[in-house]
C-alpha cells in the first residue's frame, strides 16, 4: 500500500500537481506548492465545496477575512493555551522529535536512544507586524480559518439578510506549527481549509444537536458525491477527554488513506465558546434576541472543517488505479502499466483533450482547432497533437481527463468526432454542433 502513496507522490510530481516548496534550494519542508494541474484541481474542489455551502443550501453566506488579525483574538479563543499545544517528546541522542502518542515507551523509534520527558509545544505561527519586533507587535498566522468567521459573526448580521439560523462559509489558507508534519500534503505547517460555521438558537426545538446530524449526513453525502466511497469513510465519535478544547461534541471523518485510517474532516458542536468569550475578550455583547422569548442569548455553533490538501489527497488515492497490460487496445505491449486517476469529472483539472488522429494533415489539424476554440470557452480543454493515439490517450487517462476527442478523416465529411469515456472506455461519435450540450450533459450527471 505503501507502494501506491510512492507511485502516486511521483505521478503527481511528474505531471505537474505538487511540487516540493523551495526545491531548487533543497527544499523547505512541510509546505507544498502546486503545479498547473493541481491548482486547477484545488480550484475545482474549492468550488464545488463553496457551490454546496453557499447555493445549494438555504442560508449559509460566504466571507473572506485576513490571515492576520489581532492577537486578542487566539487569546479568547483559546489558541495561546495549553488547548491549542501539543506534547512533544524529544530524543536525547538524535534530537528527533515526536508528537506524544507516536511513540510506544521510553526509547526513540529512530535511534533507540533514551527520550526526554514530554513538554507542551502551541501550534500558533509568529510573527511580527511593523519594523518593531518586540512583544507589542506580535501577531500570530491564523491556525483556523473559523476566527474571522466568528469575529465578524456581527457584522453578516447586521448587513445581510441572514436570521438564525444559518451559515457563513470560509475557505483560506491556516498554519500551524506541527511537531511532527508528513504523509505528503496530509500533514503539513501551511494548507488551506474550507469551514462553515452554523449558528443556531439553542432553545429552539430544533436542537444544536438536531442541527450536528444534519450536517453530519450532509457532509458524508458531499464527500461521497465527490468521489471517495462509503465504505472508505468512517466516523469516529471522540470521547471528552480527546476532543478539541473548543468541541462539546466530535466526530472525526477519517479516510481509508494507503498509511491507514486518518482524519480528512472535524464535525464539531462548539456549542457558545467562540461567541461568549469574544463577548467577554471585546467587550462588545455578541448576543441575540429570541424573537419569541425577548431574551438574548449566545447562539450555538455547529462546525464542519475540511482540509482541501487532505481531501484532495484522499481523492487522488481513491481515483488512482493501475491497470497491468493495459485496458486498451492501443496499449503498445502487455507488459505496459496504465496508470488511470479516475477523479470525478466536475473537479478533473482538464475536462476535454482535443486530439487531432495525424498531425501532418493541415484539413485534420485545422478541424482539430476550431472544435478546441469552440470548447475552450465552456470546458478547460487541453489539445495535443503529439505521439501516437494511444500515447495521447494514456497521457490524458493519468491526469483523469473524463473525455477525449478524435478528430479523424471521416470528421470532414460527416461532421462528427469520435467522444471516448475514461470512466466508461466507451467511444461515441457525436455531431460537432451537439458536443457542448453532450460534453455539458454528460459532466455535470
Ligand atoms: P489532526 O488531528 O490531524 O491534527 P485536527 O483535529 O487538529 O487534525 P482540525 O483542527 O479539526 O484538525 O482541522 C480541520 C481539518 O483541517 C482537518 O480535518 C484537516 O482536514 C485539516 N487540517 C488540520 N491540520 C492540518 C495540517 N497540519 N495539514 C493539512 N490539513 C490539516
């Protein structure tokens, strides 16, 4: 299994999905830089995650806050403590560090040298603002996007139309200072994260906990809609005593990931924290009014956090397969591996490969290119005129291009190109005039 993470990392680095940060200096650990494809692929998943929260639900508005805000805020939220720190153990011989819990006694699983005792480590990332760096001018990169989401819970009320109960939907980048990052993009210091905050009255019959499921099954619909399979997923109900310090309730989403079950989405009941304790941090009352009971209270917030490198990540896994001797005819030799990344269409990076059958042909290759100027507008379209057919067509098949047009000679006198499926290897001829609809039809099932 170990084997597939290793094929995968090298496919997604040759192909030009992620990129080592800081490679021509040796490299910068932790972070990851994406090429071509995978920032169209984290587009992609970016977009169908805000389209479900924010069109496909009622109630539930977008924001955009900063990175950095003030200092304050990770105090009221608890960030600056001991909640938000781990318990790192470090080796006395090779320094080697390690999260508590990842290593099993006394003895350094890397050297097997003696361990120090444990210390708490935050996760918070400083830094200062102005030309000063002293302890005024301290500032912290945001360790959640959900924050800006709560600090500016206010001001979406009094500008919008929105009435508890409903939903802001965040997606930006959070750092973390993690004691132990790896498993590629799966842990890392930088990422981005896509959070919805939903506020809600706690005393209406519909409870916070009713409002916990209901995301709950949403989310696990979403996930499996975007193309993970159910019985890949788990939910796993974390028990008090390992809950983050803000959750009154829990579930972890956790991946069948090739290096086990891990956490790809937190669901969290963070019932009033948030809220009551920028009320008392600001100063300002961040209460409501119950419009029935004429008493204010902090509403309740469910949460649901996703990590877009995670999911992206578990989504090549599961999309990502390799076929021995090939499943085409075009496969020049039995012994060839074809390697497929059969992503859900809507999030596939490129959507449409133009493929003209000869490229000495001015007739072909002319066609080839009003049918790429009259896609491109609708579909990322990519056109490659080089190397065989099935060359063209493996080449498609490993980025998880869903469809794949011939452009052959019979084109030029009926009008019509050859429409192959990756999902399906089904091939269909269609009429020029009808591919948009076909092709539209077809990525959006
Ligand atoms: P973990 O237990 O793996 O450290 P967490 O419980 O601290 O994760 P949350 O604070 O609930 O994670 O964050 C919500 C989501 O953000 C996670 O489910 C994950 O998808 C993503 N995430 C958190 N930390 C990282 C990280 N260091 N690198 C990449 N994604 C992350």
């Amino acid at each position: 299994m170990q084997d597939t993470i290793e094929k995968l990392i090298s496919l997604l680095k040759r192909r030009g999905f992620v990129y080592p940060s800081s490679e021509i200096y040796g490299g910068f650990g932790s972070v990851y830089d994406y090429g071509p494809l995978g920032a169209e692929l984290k587009n992609n998943i970016k977009q169908e995650w805000l389209k479900e929260m924010t069109q496909l639900n009622n109630d539930i508005v977008a924001l955009d806050s900063g990175i950095l805000m003030s200092p304050k805020i990770w105090e009221a939220s608890g960030h600056l403590s001991a909640g938000f720190a781990d318990e790192l153990v470090e080796c006395k011989g090779c320094k080697k560090r390690f999260k508590q819990g990842e290593v099993d006694g006394e003895k350094c699983p890397e050297c097997g040298k003696e361990l120090l005792p444990p210390r708490k480590f935050n996760l918070m990332m400083q830094t200062f603002i102005g030309p000063a760096q002293d302890s005024a001018s301290v500032a912290y990169m945001r360790a959640e996007t959900c924050q800006g989401i709560f600090v500016n819970f206010k001001n979406v009320m009094d500008s919008s139309r929105v009435k508890i109960p409903f939903g802001i939907a965040q997606i930006g980048k959070s750092f973390r200072n993690e004691i132990n990052p790896g498993n590629f993009i799966f842990r890392m210091r930088e990422f981005e994260q896509m959070e919805m905050e939903w506020f809600c009255n706690p005393n209406d019959s519909k409870t916070p906990n009713d409002w916990f499921e209901f995301f709950k099954e949403k989310r696990i619909d979403w996930l499996v809609k975007m193309g993970l399979k159910r019985e890949n997923l788990r939910l796993i109900e974390v028990e008090k005593e390992d809950r983050s310090h803000y959750a009154q309730r829990q579930i972890d989403v956790e991946y069948n990931f090739p290096f086990g079950w891990k956490e790809i989405e937190g669901i969290h009941n963070r019932g009033d924290w948030d809220l009551s304790n920028h009320s008392k941090f600001s100063g300002q009352d961040l209460k409501v009014l119950d419009e029935e009971t004429k008493d204010k209270y902090y509403p309740h917030v469910i949460e649901t956090s996703v990590g877009v490198e995670r999911l992206m990540l578990a989504l090549l896994c599961e999309a990502f397969s390799e076929v021995e001797g090939g499943r085409t005819t075009t496969t020049q030799s039995a012994k060839e591996v074809e390697t497929l990344l059969n992503i859900y269409k809507k999030i596939a990076p490129v959507k449409v490969a133009i493929l003209p059958l000869v490229k000495n042909k001015e007739e072909i290759t002319g066609k080839a290119d009003e049918i790429y100027n009259l896609l491109r507008s609708e579909f990322k379209c990519q056109y490659d005129e080089t190397g065989s057919i099935g060359r063209r067509y493996r080449r498609q098949d490993e980025i998880g291009t869903p469809y794949c047009i011939t452009i052959d000679f019979d084109t030029l006198t009926d009008n019509q190109v050859t429409v192959r499926s990756l999902e399906t290897m089904q091939q269909e001829r269609v009429a020029i005039s009808e591919l948009i609809n076909y092709l539209n039809k077809e990525i959006n099932k």
